[in-house]
C-alpha cells in the first residue's frame, strides 16, 4: 500500500523545471525582444549625448547584428541570436555605466524593466553560450574603452 501512495505522490507532484529548462523559456521570450533592442542601439547610435567612442561601439553592434555569419550564425535553430542578444545586453550595459541609465531609458520605448531585462539576458546566456565564447564578446567590447 505505502507503494502505491508513493507512486501516486510521484504522479501528482509536478516537476520542478531545472534551471536550464527555465534558462531556455526565458531565452526565446527574451529573443522576442531583440529588435526593439536593435532599435534603441540606433536610436543611441545617433543620439548626441552618447560620447563618439560608444557611439562607434554601438555602431559595431548593428553590424554584428546584421551580419549572418558571426561566433554563432544566425541560422543555427535555437542558438544563432544567443550571441547577437548577449553582445546587446553587454554593450547596454556598458553604455548605462559610462553615460548613464536615463540616457538609454529615455531612448527605450519598450517594457519599463528595461534594467532587469538586460541582467536577465546576461544570466540567461550563461546557461547557452560557452565562456569562451562570452570572454570573447565582452573581451571585444572591453577593449574598445
């Protein structure tokens, strides 16, 4: 009898997703919204109170974007943005510690969260991309200070 209970306890009791499987529900949702990212990289790009040496950094940024071809190509299923959304949320971060977190809100027109949304993408990403790979991304971004 104390089988059957357990086994019935076992049936009911709903998985808890590991951490990956929930790092990769919050990935596609998070994917979701890199165009409107690309959007505020333009909109920053030529903003005039974005310092010249970001602005070039943000201009280096849509065109990784746009290049198919990169550390991971865009037409891979499932991975090829992963690296695309991280060099984003890399570089929004740079940005909102040189220049300030008002500027790029103010030039943000999406969800309110837009902080917590960046430390999402960095978290997430984790989980996907290789930390070569990552140290690669930031390694590019960090030498253009």
């Amino acid at each position: 009898m104390s089988e059957e209970k357990s086994a019935t306890t076992e049936e009911t009791t709903p998985a808890i997703p590991e951490p990956r499987a929930r790092a990769k529900r919050q990935l596609r949702e998070l994917l979701l919204m890199l165009p409107n990212l690309a959007k505020l990289l333009g909109r920053l790009a030529v903003h005039p109170d974005v310092p010249a040496q970001e602005k070039a950094l943000l201009a280096a940024t849509i065109a990784y974007l746009a290049m198919p071809i990169d550390i991971i190509p865009d037409f891979v299923p499932g991975l090829g943005q992963v690296d695309d959304i991280f060099l984003v949320a890399v570089v929004l971060q740079r940005l909102i510690n040189s220049a300030g977190e008002d500027l790029v809100l103010q030039n943000w027109d999406g969800d309110p969260k837009l902080l917590s949304i960046i430390q999402q993408i960095l978290e997430v990403s984790t989980y996907f991309l290789p930390k070569p790979m990552r140290e690669k991304l930031v390694g590019h971004v960090s030498a253009n200070r």
